[in-house]
C-alpha cells in the first residue's frame, strides 16, 4: 500500500511503501520497525 507522511527530519512530504519512505530531500530514510505492515515478499528467482 502506498502511504503518505511527512519526513521526520525535514518535514517534506513523502510517498511511501507500508509506511517505510526515503526522502529524497534530505536522504533520510525511516527505520523499517516503523512500517504498518510486513513488506511484500519478492517471488523466487528462477
């Protein structure tokens, strides 16, 4: 799920997966603990 928020350090607003986003702004990225769900598994390579 695509989630919105405001970067922690800067106060940009960013996009997001799952709640997880790195802000291009500043380059800060958000601890992953901080996701509101698991991130979707990749499937296996063949």
């Amino acid at each position: 799920m695509i989630t919105t928020h405001h970067c922690h350090r800067c106060g940009c607003r960013v996009l997001g997966v799952n709640g997880r986003y790195f802000c291009t702004r500043c380059e800060y990225a958000n601890p992953s603990s901080e996701g509101t769900a698991p991130l979707p598994q990749a499937p296996p390579l063949p």
